[in-house]
C-alpha cells in the first residue's frame, strides 16, 4: 500500500536516511571516544503529510500491523500505545517537542531497505528520517547533530535503549565516498574520503541473521561496566585514559571483567587514530589488520562477539582476506571485511562453505558502499 491508500492524501514530500556500518571505534562512543562509520546505500523512506490536529499516524510498509494512531500531548515514555517499532518515530516527535520545537501533527508511512536487527542502524534509520520529515514539515531548520541528538534522546528517553550517538549521527551526517571520523565527546567530524573501488579494494558485509538486539540488558552491562571503570580510575569516560597509561590504569582495577572492558575501549580509541593515520597516507590495505585486532578485543575483552560473528571474520581472513571484524553492537549483527576486490567470489564463497558446515542461516553478503547520509528526496 502507498501513501494515498493509506491516509487518502497526498503526501507534503518524502525523505530518507541510511544505515550504517562501522568501520572501526567499536563501543568508544559511549565512553565518549572515537568512531568511523559510513552510511549504506540501504535506507529507511519516509512520505509524511503535516497534521493540524495534534495526531500522529505512523505506518510501516514492512511491518504490516496497520495505522498506529497517537495524540502527540500524550506521548510519555513507555506509552504502551507505542510499543514495538512505532515507538521510534514516537519518541522522535516526543523528544522534538520536549526541546521545546513546535512539531505539531503528521502522517507519516515508512518503507525501510535497512536490515532489521542486523546490526546496521535500521532503528536510527527509522528515527532520523522521521527527525527530518519533522524538522522539514514544521520549519525547524535543525541542523544534522541536531537532529541526531533528538533522535538519540528518542532512543534511550523514550524506547529505553542507552545507545551512544554514533548510529544516529552516521545516519544523519555521513556523506557518499567517505567515513565519518567522529570524536563523540563534541562531535567534532571530518569526512574521510574512502574510495575503495579506486584502489581495487571492497568492503564486504556480512549478515549472519543472527538478530541482534539492544534492549536485551547485555548492551546496557557494557555501558555500566565502562562507566564503572571510568569512575573507579577518576576519569570523567575511558577517553580520558591514555594508551600511554593503560598499563598503570589496570592495575588499579580488581575486576578482571571491567579490566577486559576498559582495555578494549583504550586500545580501541588508538585503533581508530591508527585507522585515521593509514587511510590519510593511501595505505588503506594496512587497515586490515587493525579491523582484525579489534575483532579480537571486541571478542576477548569486551565479550560481545558470538560464534557466527567469529567464523565469518576468522573464514575470511583464512580465505585471504585483508582484515575482518564484527561492526555495530554485536551479540550477532554483522561482520565487516576488507578485501581485494579480485578476491571477492572466493572469500563470499568460503564464507557461505563454512557457515552451511556449522549448521548455520546462510548469510546475506553485500557491499557496503559509503553513501549519503539523510536527506530530502
Ligand atoms: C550500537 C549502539 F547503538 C551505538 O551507539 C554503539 O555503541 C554501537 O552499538 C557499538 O559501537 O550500534
């Protein structure tokens, strides 16, 4: 069903914003570190119609429950009308009036490319390209932080889930051939150019279609153990250690688990400058290497792979690939893997052989191509 079936009317425009994948700077953002996502092409549309009523409408063309109807002066958190999926672009316009902005009613209706639950942003996806729509329908001249900030809010306030703001900003700030270097204490960015196709390179992605999901409590234990360790070594967020330090820094720890945690996110905030460093000489191949050393301490020290996340990287880099890791929060999702673009078929073909021989879902493999962040259509 289209817009016009759906509500009768026209719609006043349409846009979209992608999903992500994340090159490196894996769990850093919460501890206010350093990230490098790129947006997909895969994106979340949205057709949206202003309202004078002070109603919400909100439709999925992929989750197919019918019209979810709201009245926007009694959205709260935790509105058990909102529940599932509509409590995204819900808490977007909750969190759009609690700033203070007029964001009066709208119809809205979603038609989403972005894999749900695969680890590549289809919520921030989903809360972005709504913060747009609103932000565009009502006249709010938001700026992209901006509306990533609100969509944040949207996220953990509304829907309860503590997500850091690197899906959120990709999705809205992120532009075609390039990633995202993002300090996330003040999101300072720059756009690095990452051209793979020029250097006969690809970045392959690989969905194991094991869901992941954010709100499982696993998620909110990373967060709590980091902020655990942040305060037990007196420093406003992990950031704020060295790598210089970190040896010192653990022996203050007891805890082995918050010592693992606190290790992954020093070592990989000096990966991410490491990344930096080697895609602005031209060595974008030497990059692999550091992918596969923070799939290691994503695994080993923060604990947040799962045996198919680590027989995707382990088959490609034994395959010949230049280096591969999980991407996104984990707990399945999906991997990353930099490699020759000649060696594509063998690498996918390898994947595939390894993952029918575990027993496991065929995987979805596709390429990520940096793409633009949201935007009207
Ligand atoms: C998820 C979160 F939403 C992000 O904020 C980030 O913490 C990521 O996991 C891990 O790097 O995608």
């Amino acid at each position: 069903m289209n817009f016009e079936e759906i509500y009768d009317a026209t719609p006043d425009g349409t846009w979209e914003a992608p999903g992500r994948v994340n090159l490196i700077g894996e769990h850093t953002d919460y501890n206010e570190g350093f990230v490098m996502p790129l947006a997909l092409p895969h994106t979340c549309r949205v057709e949206a119609a202003r309202r004078e009523d002070g109603v919400l409408r909100l439709h999925s063309a992929d989750i197919g429950k019918g019209v979810v109807q709201l009245r926007l002066d009694a959205l709260a958190p935790g509105s058990p009308e909102a529940g599932n999926w509509a409590a995204y672009p819900a808490g977007v316009a909750w969190a759009l009036r609690e700033a203070g902005l007029g964001v009066g009613g709208a119809d809205l209706h979603f038609t989403s490319t972005v894999p749900v639950g695969a680890g590549l942003s289809s919520s921030a996806a989903l809360e972005v390209s709504t913060a747009l729509a609103l932000n565009d329908l009502y006249g709010l001249a938001l700026r992209p932080e901006q509306l990533a900030r609100i969509s944040q809010r949207a996220e953990n306030a509304f829907v309860g889930v503590p997500s850091g703001i690197m899906d959120q900003m990709a999705s809205a700030c992120c532009t075609a051939g390039h990633a995202l270097h993002l300090d996330t204490r003040d999101l300072t960015q720059r756009q690095v150019p990452f051209d793979l196709a020029a250097q006969g390179l690809r970045l392959l992605v690989v969905d194991t279609r094991v869901s992941h999901a954010l709100g499982d409590g696993e998620y909110a234990a990373r967060r709590a153990g980091c902020e655990e360790g942040a305060r037990a070594l007196g420093v406003q967020a992990l950031r704020d250690v060295s790598f210089e330090g970190l040896d010192a820094a653990l022996e203050r720890l007891d805890d082995p688990v918050v010592r693992g945690y606190v290790r992954h996110v020093v070592t990989e905030d000096r990966r991410v400058e490491r990344a930096i460093g080697l895609l602005d000489a031209g060595e974008t191949r030497a990059v692999g290497p550091v992918l596969t050393e923070g799939h290691v301490s994503l695994r080993d020290d923060f604990q947040v792979s799962s045996p198919e996340l680590d027989l995707a990287v382990d088959t490609a880099n034994g395959a010949g690939a230049l280096g591969a890791r999980m991407t996104g929060g984990g707990f399945g999702g999906s991997a990353i893997v930099l490699l020759e673009e000649s060696e594509t078929d063998k690498i996918g073909e390898a994947v595939n052989s390894a993952f029918a021989a575990a027993g496991y879902l065929a995987p979805h493999l596709f390429e990520a191509v940096p793409s633009a962040g949201a935007r009207p259509l």
